[in-house]
C-alpha cells in the first residue's frame, strides 16, 4: 500500500485489492433477493392504469367497474392523494396522478390494489376515462420556439437554456468544418424492473423497501405527497437489478405507499417490461449544431455549436443536462474562442432525465465527429489533430475553469492508438447468420476521447454521510459501516468495506443496509459515490481511530494495522481488543468535496465543477457494405482512475459503460412516433449481448487528484461517452459515408434512408 495514505501495513482486502463482492455468488446463482421478490404477509399488489395518448385532457374518470371486481380493495386517482399533487427531481411539474392533461404516453392516471396481481390488472383495465384527445408537441425545435402551444400551459417549453461565452466570437479561421449531428433516444435497460413494498406502520407512517438511486431524495418527495412528516415515510434500499440514472427519479414509490395506507395492508408493485419502458426517463435525444474553425496545420481557433435536447413532458433532471452538455460540450480540446448554447425543451414525448454520462454523451458523438472531419482537412491523422488540441494541466475549460489534477489526454490518445492491431475475427458481420463469406466486408478503425465531470456541479451541496462504529464482536475487534448510498450493482458495498479495513486494520467489516435512518448520501450518479461516500467512511473512520488512539496519548508515528496498535517501527503497542476492552467507539461525519459555483446565467463562467475524468477508445470494425451489418472486431480504451481503489471493479466498469456507448452506437433507441412508443420491449429495443462485445484490451491509469480521497476519480460514466464516437468512427473509415446519427443503421450504410 503507498505510503500517501498515512496508514499502517498493507490490510487484506484493504484500498487498491481486488476482494470478491460479497453479493456476486448470489447474484451469480441466482439466490440475491431483488426488490420484486419482496413479500409480507397479507400483502396485496398494486398496478397502474396508463394512458395511451400522449396528450389529451381528461373529461371524466369512472372507478365503479374496478371497484366491482372481487379481490379489489383501492381504486385511486388524483382526488386520494392528500399532498401534494405533483413532484419531480429539480421541478415539482410532474402529477402523482394526472388531473387535468396527459402530457405523455403511458402517464399514470390512477392505481389499484387487489388481493392478486392479475385482479389488480384487470382493475386497471375497468376503470374509464373519457380523454379528449389533442395534437401533440413532439418536434422539439419547434417547441422550442416562443409562440407555439405548450406543454404546460402555466411555463414555456424552453425550460433552460446554458449559453457559454469564451473569447472573440466573431473570430475568424482558415479552415471551417461543421455539421449536424442526431442522437436517438436510449434506455437504461436495467434488467431489474421498477418494483418495491410499502408497508403500513402502527404510527400511521409507511415504511417503504424500494429499488432507488437516491433514498433521502425519494423520502422527500413520497412525503410531501403523502402529506406526513419525513420521519413517518421511512425507506430502506431492496436489492437494485442495474439503474444506470434510470431510478433517480420516482415510479411507483407514492403510489405503493398511498395504496398502503388507504387498505392497511403491505402492497407490492413490480413492473412488467413494457410498463418499465413508460416507468422511467430515459437518455435525452438530440440535436446538435457544430462549427469548428482551426489554423492550417489543424489547431482549434475557435468552436460554435448549438445543442437541442428533447426533455420530453417533464423536467426531472433536464436542466443539469442541459448544463453538462454545455460545460463539456467543447470536449476535452483547448479551444480559446467558444460560442455554445445548450437547450432543453418540453415536449409530449416521454420524459428524459440522467443516463450514464449525462448530457456528455450526446456532445462527444458531435465533437468527436467534427474532429474527425478537421483532421481529413487538414491533412492530418485522427489521433494527431486530437492531440494537437489535446487540454493539459492548467489550460481553461470553456467555462474559465481551471484543469486541476491531471489531464492525460494526449497520453490515453498515444495508449488506444499503440495497441496492437487485432488479427481476422472469429466472426463476419451477420454472426451467426453466415449472411457473408467475406464478400463486401471492409474493415475500419476509429478514435474517440471524451471528457466527464463528477459529482454535483453549479453550487449543489454534494455532501455524504456515514457512521462507523468499531467495536468487539466475541473476541475480536469488527467493524460496522452504515449509510444511505445505494448499492446498484456497481460494487460500492465491497468499496466501503475496503476503505474501513485500510483506515481501521481490521478485516470484519459488515456494510449496513442502506436507509433513511442515517443521513443523506446523495444520489448513486455523476460517478461520485466512491469518492463522496467514500470519502464520508474515510473521514468517519479517522474519527473514530482519533479517539482510539486519544487513549494512548495520541502518540506521534501510531497507526492501526492487523487489529493493532503499532509504533513507526511496525512494533506492536496494545491490541485494539484489549484497548477497545467492552466500549464501542462511533462516529458520524457527514463530508463534502471542495466547493462548486453556479454559472454565470449569460457568459456560462465558473467553476462549476469539482473533477474532471477522461477516457479514450479506439474501435476496429468490419463492415459489410452491400447489407450494412457491421461487427465489432476489437476495442481499446485508457481511462485515468487516479486510484483503483478495486481494479476488478474498475476493470468491470470501462467494459459495462464501453458496452452501453457501443449499444447506443449501433443499436439502442427507443422509436418514438407522434410521441407513441413502438417498440417498449427486449424483442424490439435491442442491447448488446455477449455475442455482440468484443475482445477488450484496457489501460488503467492512477494519476492521483490531490483534493480527492486516495487520489481517486469517478469511473463509470467516460467509458460510455467515448465509445460511440469511437465504433461510429471506424464504421465511417471502413465505408466513407458521412454518419451524422446514432444509432447507424443498416440502410445508413447503404445508401438506402429514406
């Protein structure tokens, strides 16, 4: 263990060791308990009845022939709920229950309770509502424009705009690129569907065991709707089937607990796939405007660009998009000249929220694309133009902040592009299928580097908190760690348990179930609960070693290490059993990284930011021309993590975010006609399989930010930024078409769009 964590020896499964999560044999096996195989007794289910218009006004709602039904025991809609009626992540805009206009389809109208779940669906299916049915607003440029109709009728449908201002934005360049680039609208796919159990309490509260990202943000709101004080509606984290930004947002959360209430009874709600799809919001589709101007040996003069995103009927988490996609939409180049406007938008198509990457996504498949292009008119290889314009340590973001830390950008450019080439694939494009012999089938390989805040940005108060508490357990010393940070699959249980070894030298670690009992932990998003929960068990158990050692004298050169007290020499001075002796030491500490500031409301200046991560990709693909299919052949990706602080888990994470971005490239997208969904469901929304990954060769490098527990920096989201740009990319090398949109079809390729 390095000696800049000012700890003792090096402790088995400690920080920078690779131990095995203590959820991957039953997850493997299939024995995990997920939060849809929750059961109590005399529990009930719940279900949703939806509208299937994506934009009407309700005439008339009659419950008389669901409640009719034998087994029911609730019907609801808006009159029930005795809070407040609408709520929403940043924007309280989004009804409990519709009571006046369906602005989407597939928006909860009212719910039921039943004594089987397939009474309480065909409850759902009673109930009559009369709609008057309206044209919808689903073109987001042209809601965006003053004095067309609204989607709400109380605020206009441009709900933010993020300009940046940086420089002369009247200069001029000798080489001009530009282009139009299109992002298709993607799902989280979690495998896990929204599900949970509200259970009533004796104290007229509800205990609610719910599959969330973020349990003290979804406290509040189910209270405020509920009408009872935040200490009556208690949550606990059920086991989370994947998440990925689609749970930051409620689903059936009030709704469970309303229907508990009226029937006194634990009620179970579990969605299907199809209702999944409507459930939850989804990656933001776009448009994006770009012109890059560069000097003749391909040196960035200046970018403009303009970024649409469709935010769809309600706010959730759009205007932070909105301002990522701004901040970061520049990529990670030193630009001195920068003219951008990010906007987002209402519309009655399905509401858009977080996703992996967050509003960097859809920027980096524009600048990674237009970078491409300067690099063909310049003269000029693909990597070289990148690493030209390539941010280091101490240039300006667009915004005037400051590049702290490390920027290895040019360096993960040199690492992708020295990889070995790979050799022929096992497999043509077609797979399977033999649909080819190689006739027609051209190879190509592409690049693409992306750039990604994490945590909280623009003065949000991005805190954690944890309680440590070391104590005997029998004979020997152990350790109990409790926050309210969601475990959804990312291994953050295995992380914590990690950091108390180091801090603490001792190997029995047990991580609480997370609650609301403890205080806030933030939301599992923006790759920051390594570093900010993290960083509250880090300081939580450097409290609790403070006091530990305060009955030695606080000697100078003592630290913990193998459930001992040892001296500089490594020379044992007491046994944390005999210094603990029948006394528990606890300690709560709620932390918060260096501050944030808002932007600038008309230049978009500010620090709006607290790290900046990087990844990059390089893709190689072999493309049938004539039929448009395309394979994978191999990726290449650097990402700099500052600290692995569990390189398997690191090393798993690049390769689920390099599989979204390559799923985004060529596959994922939610078709979305009128505002109708036509395909929510697995036959028809494609992911990749095991079929589609390729081999994947990875470098993993550890450039310590000073400001950051370990060093370390969020992991998750570059690697699903930088991929797409990098398969889309090598598809255009192998083919030479233009590829302006994601995800690339087949008839793309061929010449064959309509």
């Amino acid at each position: 263990m390095t000696a800049h964590l000012g700890l003792a020896a090096k402790v088995e499964a400690g920080v920078g060791s690779s131990p095995a999560r203590p959820d991957g044999r039953l997850k493997v096996t299939g024995e995990f308990a997920f939060s849809s195989d929750l059961w109590a007794d005399q529990m009930v289910w719940g279900a949703t009845l939806r509208s299937p218009h994506p934009r009407a006004r309700i005439v008339g709602i009659d419950v008389g022939p669901a409640l009719a039904i034998a087994g029911v025991r609730a019907v609801l809609t808006h009159e029930d709920v005795p809070g407040r009626k609408v709520y929403g992540l940043e924007i309280a805009d989004q009804p409990v229950l519709a009571f006046d206009e369906i602005r989407y389809q597939g928006e909860a109208v009212a719910i039921v309770a039943a004594d089987h779940p397939e009474t309480a669906a065909r409850a759902a299916a009673a109930i009559r509502v009369e709609y008057e049915v309206l044209p919808p607003i689903t073109d987001p440029e042209a809601a965006v424009l003053p004095d067309g109709p609204r989607v709400h009728a109380d605020r206009p449908n441009l709900l933010r705009h993020v300009p940046i201002r940086r420089g002369d934005p009247d200069v001029s360049a000798p080489v001009v690129v530009s282009g139009v680039y299109d992002v298709g609208m993607q799902d989280q796919a979690f495998l896990g569907p929204e599900s949970g159990l509200a259970v009533p309490a004796d104290d007229g509260g509800v205990d609610l065991y719910v599959a969330t990202q973020w349990l003290h943000s979804d406290q509040g709101q189910v209270a405020e709707s509920l009408g009872l004080p935040p200490d009556k509606v208690r949550f606990t984290l059920a086991g989370v089937g994947g998440a990925f930004g689609g749970r930051e947002d409620l689903s059936m959360q009030i709704h469970a607990c309303l229907l508990a209430l009226r029937t006194g009874r634990p009620v179970k709600m579990v969605y299907g796939r199809e209702e999944s799809f409507f459930g939850h919001v989804h990656r933001h589709p776009a448009r994006l405007w770009y012109e890059h101007g560069a000097d003749e040996d391909g040196r960035l003069v200046y970018v403009k660009a303009r970024i649409l995103l469709d935010g769809g009927a309600y706010a959730s988490s759009s205007p932070a998009v909105a301002a990522n996609a701004a901040t970061l939409g520049i990529g990670p180049y030193d630009v001195p000249n920068v003219v951008m406007d990010a906007e987002v938008v209402y519309s009655n198509n399905p509401p858009c929220g977080a996703m992996r990457g967050f509003g960097a996504v859809q920027a980096c498949f524009a600048y990674e694309s237009q970078m491409d292009r300067l690099a063909e008119a310049v003269g000029v290889d693909p990597v070289e133009v990148r690493v030209r314009n390539a941010l280091k340590v101490g240039d300006l973001m667009p915004t005037g902040q400051v590049v702290e830390g490390a920027a290895p950008v040019a360096e993960l450019l040199r690492l992708v592009q020295g990889r070995p080439a790979p050799g022929p694939a096992d497999l043509l494009p077609g797979g399977t299928a033999n649909t080819t012999r190689g006739e027609g089938v051209v190879r190509g390989v592409g690049y693409g580097i992306g750039i990604k805040n994490v945590g909280f940005s623009e003065g949000f108060d991005d805190y954690s908190t944890a309680r440590v508490r070391l104590e005997l357990v029998g004979d020997r010393p152990a350790v109990l760690v409790h926050t309210a940070a969601a475990e959804v699959g990312q291994g953050l249980v295995t992380v914590l348990a990690q950091i108390a070894r180091t801090e603490l030298g001792v190997s029995q670690v047990t991580i609480a179930p997370a609650d609301t009992s403890v205080g806030s932990a933030g939301s599992s998003s923006a790759s920051r609960q390594t570093y900010v929960t993290g960083g509250a068990v880090k300081a939580a158990c450097e409290a609790v070693r403070e006091r530990l050692l305060a009955r030695l004298g606080g000697g100078q050169g003592l630290r913990l290490a193998d459930e001992r007290v040892v001296d500089a020499t490594g020379a044992q001075v007491a046994s944390l059993a005999d210094l603990l002796g029948g006394e528990a030491l606890e300690e709560t500490v709620e932390w918060r990284h260096k501050p944030t500031h808002p932007l600038h409301p008309e230049t978009g200046q500010g620090d709006a930011h607290v790290q900046y991560a990087f990844a990059a990709h390089r893709a190689t693909v072999d493309v049938d021309v004539e039929l448009g299919l395309v394979r994978v052949v191999e990726i290449a990706t650097a990402q700099d993590v500052g600290k692995a602080v569990n390189p398997k888990a690191v090393e798993g994470q690049i390769q689920g975010g390099t599989a979204q971005g390559l799923g985004l490239a060529l596959l994922e997208e939610i078709q979305v006609v009128d505002g109708v969904v036509r395909n929510p469901s697995f036959t028809d929304y494609l992911i990749p399989t095991i079929m589609d990954m390729p081999p994947m060769s990875l470098d993993i490098l550890e450039l310590a930010d000073p400001d950051a527990p370990y060093g370390l920096r969020g992991v998750g989201e570059p690697p699903t930024i930088s991929s797409t740009p990098a398969v889309v990319a090598a598809i255009r090398a192998a083919t030479g078409t233009a590829l302006t949109r994601v995800p690339v079809r087949p008839e793309h390729i061929t010449g064959t769009a309509c």
